[in-house]
C-alpha cells in the first residue's frame, strides 16, 4: 500500500471520528502533511471549503453503515495551493464477512478540471467565431442608417430644424442598439465567470436566436415559439444560455438541407416523480428547450457517445467536438437533463430540462 501511486488512507468506521489507522506515501505527498500528523486523526478534517462539509458529514454517515462514497472535494496541497480531488471509499470485508476497515482513496483532479476550463474557454471561442459573421451584419445594418440620418441631418440643419432632431433620435436610437449587441460580445468572450441568474430563459433565448439567426441560410426556415405560462426564470447565466443556443442551434443548421426547417420552443413543464422518459434526477417544475432539425439524423452509436467530449462527426479541422460536451456540462451544473432522439433520415430533436428558479435562487 505504502508503494501505491493512488493516495491511499485506511481507517475504522467503528470510531465515532473515523481516524486514520494508516496513510500512504501517496497521500502525504499529496497533501504534504507529515505521517505523525496525518495518521491518527480525521479524514474529515482534510477538507478545505466550508461548502465540502456538508458533503463529508453525508459521506461520513454511509461510511458508518458500511456503505461506499465517492466526492469531490478541496484540500491543501503540498505547494499550499488548494487541490480539487475525488474522495472514493469502500469497506475492506473479512473472510467472515465482517467489516474490519475502511479504505479511502484520494484522486487528485485539478490538473484535468484545469484542463477542462481551458477547453470550455477554448469553446466558448469557437462558438463566438461562429457568432462573428452574425453579429457582423447586424452592425452593418445599424451602421448604415446611422450614416444616412447624418447625411440628412446636415441636409437639412438649416431648414427643417424638427426633422433634424427626429434624425438625431435615429442615431441615438441606434447606437444604442449597436451598445447592445458589442456588449452582449463582449460578455460571452470574457473568461471570467458570469453570475448565475434567475434569468429569464426565454428571453434569453430568443436574444441568442436573434443573434445567430444571420448564420441560417435564407433557405432553411427557422422558427422559435415560446409557450403560454413558460416565461419562468432559470439558475444560469446568459452566457451559458448562448452557449447552449448557439450549439444546438448550429449543429442543426450543419445537418439540415438548404430547404430543411429547424424549429425552436420554450416549454413549461411539471415532471412528477413518475416521469421517466425526461431523465432529471428528481421531479419538479421544468423550463424545457426544444431543438428540432429535418437533418440527416443520427444512427444509434452516434447518439450514444453525442456528448463525449472530443467526439465528432465533422471532418478534422471542421469541429472540436467539445460543443455537446460543455452543453452537457452547463445542464447538468444546475440539476438538469438533455436528451436527443433521432433517425437516420429522418432529423433529430434535442430536448433541455432546465429547472424553474425563482428570485432569490441566484448564487
């Protein structure tokens, strides 16, 4: 055990403070803690955040009926820089089927989570390069009225002083609107984190559809409904919505034919503890996003690895495969669930579940 490259601790889940019996070179590496000052005190205590203690005294519970754990936490590495690591454990059963330890293992994760970061960032990119040509045009569409307004403005200073003003209101008008659309750029090409609602999804969806809709080929008809009562407020960001739009929205402008339809909605939906078919982890009150494409579809294998990060169906250089894997990651950060069904031939649909938030369940 002493020479395992996995850290490594042993305790008794008899103790009312689970201390460690034994800990490996591993685990002091790890956590740069001295053998005399690890071993014989509480696995609990290595936690670092406040928010982990609620998570260890719920695995500290099922260890003391024999059950196994498995979370993540922050501890103190040996640079004295936190460390995000996956905390597994399972008792060690006897020849008599007694249970006479307890074995926890620590992985450390913050190399990958770092690297996961960097990938979502690095997709958050791409999405906005594919965001550039429209956001392009909605600028020259503002720039161009604002040049003509002036011309007539100076046409007309002398004469006609009320027309003058309504062609200023013009400019103002629009440079308020081109305000809009820089800062809204702007905020989904920044890396820092973005708060967390409520946010009105649907609001917020069909800013982003309006946003990318000049990436729709003239030919493809692209509608978006927002249902009665489906107006409600979700726990994300405004970025991370976009994020999830603008994926969904062009993996179906991909797929489609030039005279294909991709169609849009915004639900309300109470699932109850009966409902299967949406795969949320708990029933409630749902905001539900729909993509519907008249693609090409997907075959069985497709869909099963659709949001394996790195997976691809596009020719190299032509995808990262890492947009249905942030979507992914952004649903089920707050609670959610997607789903995908689709036929070869025969178009796909994408399905959200976003859980409904009210005021004050913002971080």
């Amino acid at each position: 055990a002493h020479s395992s490259p996995n850290a490594l601790g042993i305790i008794d889940p008899t103790q009312p403070d689970q201390r460690f019996l034994f800990v490996n070179d591993a685990l002091l590496a790890l956590t740069g803690k001295p053998a005399g000052q690890l071993a014989g005190t509480s696995w609990r205590n290595l936690h670092l955040d406040n928010l982990d203690r609620q998570k260890v005294e719920e695995a500290s519970a099922g260890i003391q009926h024999h059950q196994p754990i498995d979370l993540n936490i922050r501890l103190t590495g040996i640079d004295g820089d936190p460390r995000i690591v996956r905390v597994k454990g399972a008792p060690v059963v006897a020849n008599d089927g007694a249970i006479s330890a307890y074995t926890i293992s620590y992985y450390d994760l913050t190399a990958e989570k770092q690297r996961e970061a960097v990938e979502r960032q690095r997709e958050k990119l791409i999405s906005l390069g594919h965001l550039a040509g429209g956001v392009a045009h909605e600028l020259n569409n503002i720039i161009h009225p604002i040049i003509n307004y002036a011309k007539l403005a100076r046409r007309t200073l002398s004469t006609d002083p009320a027309r003058v003003e309504r062609y200023l209101d013009g400019i103002h008008s629009l440079g308020l609107k081109a305000g809009e659309i820089v800062h809204k750029v702007l905020l989904f090409a920044r890396p820092q984190p973005q708060a967390r609602g409520p946010i009105c999804l649907a609001n917020t969806v069909a800013e982003a559809v309006d946003l990318i809709r000049t990436r729709v080929p003239p030919t493809v008809s692209l509608t978006l409904t927002v249902a009665e009562g489906s107006t409600g407020l979700v726990r994300l960001g405004s970025v991370e919505i976009t994020q999830i739009v603008t994926n969904l929205l062009l993996n179906a402008v991909h797929a489609v034919p030039k005279d294909g339809t991709i169609t849009i909605a915004v639900t309300a939906v109470d699932i109850g503890a009966d409902f299967k078919e949406a795969a949320v982890p708990s029933p409630g009150r749902y905001l539900r996003l729909t993509v519907i494409d008249t693609g090409h579809g997907m075959d069985q294998e497709t869909q099963r690895r659709l949001f394996e990060p790195f997976f691809s169906t596009k020719p190299i250089g032509e995808g990262t495969g890492l947009g249905l894997s942030v979507v992914y990651g952004i649903v089920a950060a707050v609670g959610g669930a997607i789903t995908v069904e689709s036929e070869v031939g025969h178009g796909a649909g994408f399905t959200v579940f976003l859980p409904e938030a009210t005021v004050g369940d913002g971080d």
